[in-house]
C-alpha cells in the first residue's frame, strides 16, 4: 500500500465496527501471530521511508481501539454500555484466553513489532544517495523506539513474552522462541530506547519520534520497575526541554493537546484514516453507538472544582428523551473524525517525577511537580505533607488527568493497588491471558496463571 505524508494519512484501512472481521479470522489462524511473515522489500529510499511509516501504521492500529479500551475499561472511570461479552468480560476483569479484543490487540502489536525488525534489518544495506546516512539512523531510530514501546505494552498487558528481533520470514521463524520474563521484556525495552536516543535527531514532531520521545518512554520503563532515581532523571530531561510546556487551559476542544506544545508523542489519523473512537463515546443522538460511559463517580471528580477543574472539558452533556446525558468527550472531533491517539504527554512526566521523587523522600520537590499538573488544570494546590498523603494525591490526580486515555488499570496493577481500588484481588488476573489460537500453534508458549 502506497504510503503518503504520515501527519496526513496513516493509509491503514480500520474497522468501525466493533467486532472486527480480522479479529474473528485470527481466532481460526493456526500460526502465532509472532510469526507472522513481512515481504515487504527495502531496497530504496522510498522502500525505506514508506516502510517505516508502515510501522507507524500498525502500532496506531492498537492505540486505535484495543489498547485504549485494555487500559480504561478495567479500572473505575468508565463502564460498557452495551452487551458484547468481549468488552464485558474487560470491564468485570474476568477475561478469557479467546476474547476477539485481546487476540486483536496481540496479533497487531506482533504485527508493528515484525514491521520494525524489518526496518532495522533492511535499512542499513540500502545504498541510495537519496538515503542519506543522517535519514538512515533516522529511520532505525524510529523503528528502535516503535519496537520498544510495544514490548513495553506486552510487557505491562501480558508479563514476559515471545522477543521476536529479527524479521519473520516463514511462520517456522518464530517457532520455538518460547516465553521471556517480564523482567528480560523490559531489559529489550530499555535496550531499544538506547539505541534510539542514540540514533534519533533533536526535535519536537509529535507524531514522530524524535530523541525526547526516546527519554519520555524511558522516564516511564523507569517508573514501572520501580527505578526512582533513573525516572526522576529521565522526566527532568523531558520536562526540562524548551520544546515542550502544559497546555493551560486544560484543554481547548479543537486544537489542544492535539498536536500541542504539551505532546511528546500522539498517532495521528485525517478524515481518510479516520479515528473511530469518538463513535464509541457519543449518545446515539449525537451519532454514536455510546458504548463507554463516564460512570457517576467520575463525573463528580471531572465537574468538582476543586478536583477536575478546566479538566471538565474531557465531558459534555446532550439531552435525550428530555433528560441530560454526559458523555466522555476526549475524542470529539467527530466532524473531521482525526483525533489523535495520545501515547506521551508532558503532564505524565511531571507526576512520574512527583512519584519517583516521593519514594525518593523528596516530598518538597514531589509537591511542587504534582502542583504543576493542578496549577495547569486551575484546581488548589495540593497540601499533602507526607510520603503517603502524596503517592495518594498523585495516584488519584493521574485518574482525574488521564481519565478517558490507556492508563488507569496499568497505574493500578504497578502500583500493587488494583485490589484495594477495584477488587480485583486475584493478582493473577492483573495480567492479560495470552490468546488462545497462539498457545494451540506453539506448544513453546505457556499460558499466565489463572487462565
């Protein structure tokens, strides 16, 4: 397929619906989506770049729906208002290994990762003085940070997994390569990031990686292993970038974050290459099928003052039947259908400072970097004095400032708090079962517990 400008087309053909035909075909494929193969050749200066927007196109395949839905529709914010059972299955957190979201968000995620090997095994034996050496390291840069941030996603979804490195060729590629743990998982993350800060240039696209996105994703990979000194840094870095500044006011319909000052890194759709989710928020009034919904306790947080403040701009309220209906309203451009994707934003790297800095015992500094995020969003400055009054106030400032985005069950799960926020007491169930197709083609594979 013919790639054109990415901020512009992203030529990925979609699905509105819910269930998705490719979904229900994976169900029946007797190969691990990990070995799917990719005969797409590099041979050129357009091979290679198109190539590389290709991967851009399949990771924003799972931001798209799957990986969002995976990271809200767990946790407290947001209800599904409908009767599939692979959506309720997610929002009662008793999933099964053949649930068509996980499949779906599996095979893609394998799919982007395959795509970026190709990249990285390709790009270095093109000889085109249209490629030059600059684009080149370019491009493997790209394709080092895509690469790692989905294994950082298997890695926090499903544990240890399958590390694929080299492209898949024939579907006996893959065969045998068996399970890491999640600890070598987020070793290849870290590796990845390494050699992309390293080969990307200096910059502030967003829609693009560049070297900030690299520390970004890196301050985060920090974070979820607990590393408070090494988050606390690599946040600094981002934070201390001229090229990125909070958006105030929180949010301004048409144009902020969207492609703001306060974006690290989003996945861009067009009206060609629509972004469907908004279908899934909006009444039926409004044209949408409305399948998640606020739930009261969230919207009481959003529209308190004190707590949401400008935030209250993520819902809006139409009325039906003569009665108000609020409806989550981060994905809003219905009209022109290309709301991003968002995947990296400056507000998190100043509460994943706060929390690295409150287990540091640096509760002034915490304070300040957690009041930074309020001040933005014109709620009070928050008074918590104590180590844990802070990791409190910071855990629930990132349920109000990421209210609608994948963040919430994951918050939850590395924090050890899903039981006691959400009841979810089995900790075998806070992580996702491998899907079940996969486990059935690879004997090598071995299923999470409690699945």
């Amino acid at each position: 397929m013919k790639k054109t400008l990415y901020r512009l087309l992203f030529a990925a053909q979609l699905s509105t619906a819910v269930l998705s035909l490719t979904g229900c075909q994976d169900l029946l494929d007797p190969t691990p989506v990990q070995q799917l193969p990719d005969d797409k050749a590099i041979t050129d200066a357009g091979s290679a770049r198109s190539a590389t927007i290709g991967v851009y196109d399949r990771v924003q395949a799972y931001y798209q729906l799957n990986w969002p839905v995976l990271g809200f529709l767990p946790g407290e914010n947001v209800r599904f208002n409908g009767t599939l059972n692979q959506f309720l299955q997610i929002d009662q957190n008793q999933l099964s290994a053949d649930n068509v979201l996980i499949t779906e968000a599996w095979t893609q995620m394998y799919q982007a990762v395959n795509g970026a090997n190709n990249v990285l095994a390709g790009v270095p034996g093109v000889n085109d003085p249209l490629l030059t050496t600059a684009e080149k390291n370019q491009l493997q840069g790209e394709a080092y940070f895509l690469r790692a941030l989905v294994y950082f996603d298997l890695a926090r979804g499903w544990g240890g997994v399958p590390l694929v490195l080299t492209p898949t060729r024939t579907k006996e590629n893959g065969q045998g390569i068996g399970r890491s743990t999640q600890a070598q998982t987020y070793d290849q993350v870290l590796a990845d990031l390494t050699q992309a800060e390293a080969l990307l240039p200096d910059g502030a696209t967003r829609n693009r990686a560049v070297q900030t996105t690299a520390r970004a994703l890196r301050a985060r990979l920090h974070l979820y292993r607990q590393q408070w000194t090494e988050a606390e840094a690599y946040a600094t870095q981002v934070i201390a970038s001229s090229n990125y500044s909070l958006v105030t006011p929180y949010r301004t319909i048409s144009t902020a974050p969207f492609l703001s000052r306060e974006s690290i890194f989003e996945l861009t759709f067009s009206n060609s290459d629509a972004n469907s989710m908004w279908n899934n928020w909006f009444p039926s009034a409004l044209g949408g099928q409305f399948n998640f919904q606020p739930v009261p306790a969230a919207i009481a947080l959003l529209n308190d003052p004190a707590v949401g403040g400008s935030r209250s701009a993520l819902l809006a309220t139409t009325t039906i039947a003569g009665s108000p209906v609020t409806y989550g309203n981060l994905y809003s451009r219905s009209a022109q259908r290309d709301d991003p994707s968002y995947v990296l934003r400056l507000a998190e790297q100043y509460l994943i400072r706060a929390e690295a800095r409150a287990k540091q015992g640096k509760l002034t500094a915490a304070l300040a970097d957690l009041n930074a995020v309020r001040s933005r969003a014109g709620v009070p400055t928050s008074t918590a004095a104590t180590a844990e009054q802070l990791l409190l106030a910071i855990e629930n400032e990132r349920r109000v400032e990421f209210a609608f985005e994948a963040d919430r069950w994951f918050d939850l799960v590395r924090t050890g708090r899903a039981g006691a926020v959400l009841g979810v007491t089995d900790q075998r169930r806070w992580l996702f079962p491998l899907p079940f197709n996969d486990l059935v083609a690879d004997p090598s594979l071995t299923q999470n517990p409690g699945y």
